[in-house]
C-alpha cells in the first residue's frame, strides 16, 4: 500500500513540476515578446522623434500576450479598434470643448463603432480619452497610433504562431 501511494506521489510531483515548467516557458515567451514590442515601439519613436509608446498600446500588449486566442487579441481587432477611437477622439477634439460629457460621449462612440465593425478591443478605448485629454492632432493618429498598432499587431502574428508551436509541442512551425 506505501509503495502505490508513494508511485502515486511521485507522478503527481512529477505532473506539478511539468505544469510548473510550462507556466515559466510562457511566461518567459510573454516577457520577450513584451520586451521586444516595447522595445522596437522606443526605437522607432526614437528614429522618428515622436512619442509612440502610448498607455493604451502597452495595455494592448498584455492583452495581446496573455490571452492569444481571445477575439480581442485579433490583429484587425488591434488596429482597427485603435484607429477608429483614434479618429473619433480628433473628430471630437476638433468640435467640442473637452469637458466631462465630451470625454464620456468619446468613450462611448468609440465602443459603439468598434460593436458595429466587430472590431472591439478594450485597450483601444483609452485611445479616444488619452487624444482628447491631450488635444492631439492627425499627426498623432497617423504616426502615434498607427505605428505603434501596426509594430505591435506584427509581433501579435508571430506571438500566436510561436505560442501555437511551444504549446503543440512540434518539430517545426508550419505556416
């Protein structure tokens, strides 16, 4: 009876330490693909003199590598749920005093456009708050957000494609 017991406790040792080791290998694969993402976002902002690592992209970025297979993590859900609140955040900055009811009328439309397009990704609200809070310009849509959405959508691809190969455990990776 102490031996099967002891048989038993030893697989259960062994299946912790298996769960244990996958739990790090992610984690691991998480923390390199946030380190790469920020640190080609700081690159090209540095290149281009711009400010490109925004709060609502780093949000993006734990989203993105946490939950790969969500519908939010979709790289159309990505870019376009930026962009649109991008837009709508110009849009309001250019015909309303930024107030409480505008900001809360941003937000708003932001989410109602991006339910329409089946675009929803919840980072991409802060877009529209952190645009109108900072009454920024089309220069900011087109390079801020656009750039940053379309580095970060990239690596999003090959995160999914690697996070694929580590979790089926295979030889190569098939495309």
């Amino acid at each position: 009876m102490t031996k099967i017991i002891s048989y038993i406790m030893n697989i259960i040792h062994h299946q912790h330490r298996f769960i244990l080791l996958n739990k790090v290998k992610r984690a691991l694969l998480i923390g390199l693909c946030v380190f790469i993402s920020v640190f080609i976002i700081n690159k090209l902002s540095y290149y281009y003199k711009i400010t490109l690592l925004i709060p609502p992209i780093a949000a993006s970025c734990v989203i993105i590598f946490t939950l790969p297979h969500s519908p939010f993590s979709r790289p159309k859900n990505i870019f376009c749920g930026h962009i649109i609140s991008a837009f709508i955040g110009i849009f309001l900055v250019n015909t309303m005093n930024i107030t409480s009811l505008s900001l809360s009328i941003g937000l708003s439309l932001s989410i109602l456009f991006m339910l329409i397009t089946d675009t929803l990704h919840p980072p991409a609200g802060a877009t529209t708050i952190l645009i109108m809070s900072t009454k920024s310009n089309w220069h900011f849509v087109f390079f801020s957000v656009g750039i940053s959405a379309i580095t970060i959508c990239i690596i999003s691809i090959g995160y999914r494609r690697l996070h694929r190969f580590v979790k089926e455990g295979k030889k190569e990776i098939h495309t």
